[in-house]
C-alpha cells in the first residue's frame, strides 16, 4: 500500500508561510525554505522588539524630562531626587507628557520638589 502524505495540509502550511513573506525582496518571498527561515527569524526580532520598545520609550520619556528640568535650571537626577524625598509619585511617563504639553504644569511640579 502507498504511503499516504497529506499534501493538502502540508501545502495549505506553506502557502499561509507564503503569504505572510508577500514584500519580502528577492526569494525571501518565494522560495519556502528561504521564506521560512525569514519568517521566522522576523518573529525573533518581533518578540526581542516588543520588549526592547518599552526601554526606549523610557530613555525617550528622561530624555524629555532632563530638557525641561534643564530650562527650569535643574538636573533630571536632582529633579527627581527632590520629587522622591517630597513623595511626590508622578510617573516618567506622565512627567515626559506635561514636559512636552503642558509646560506650565510641569513648572508647577517643579516648584513644589524644590520647595525647602
């Protein structure tokens, strides 16, 4: 008796591979080894990415705080220092956004880590 292969599913598999490569230059896009291997590898560096983007949305949220702590004359590390001994929880997120957007907020909370 004849081996029974299920050529069906093995193509449906392949060609979802396929048409996920659609865009890939050269024959990323339609050789199935080499598209798998691309694939897969773009997976890898998705997921690594994914966790990578919030990192560098940190370093761009102290980037933003620094430039505006700076115009007020004060560092982003002494800002910071004086906002913790005063219990003052405003997250880098939060902070960055009222740096950029609402300077006159931002000012406000500096003042008040700066009081004596």
């Amino acid at each position: 008796m004849p081996r029974s292969v299920n050529a069906v599913a093995s193509r449906a598999r392949r060609k979802k591979i396929l048409k996920l490569t659609r865009g890939y230059f050269g024959r990323r896009k339609n050789v199935w080894t080499v598209a798998k291997n691309t694939w897969e590898k773009g997976q890898q560096y998705a997921y690594r990415d994914r966790k990578k983007k919030k990192g560098q949305f940190r370093a761009l949220w102290i980037t933003r705080i620094n430039a505006a702590a700076r115009i007020e004359g004060i560092s982003y590390s002494k800002l910071l220092g004086c906002m913790t001994k005063k219990n003052i929880e405003i997250n880098r997120k939060v902070l960055a956004d009222l740096a950029v957007n609402h300077p006159d907020a931002f000012k406000a909370v500096v003042k008040k880590a700066m009081e004596a």
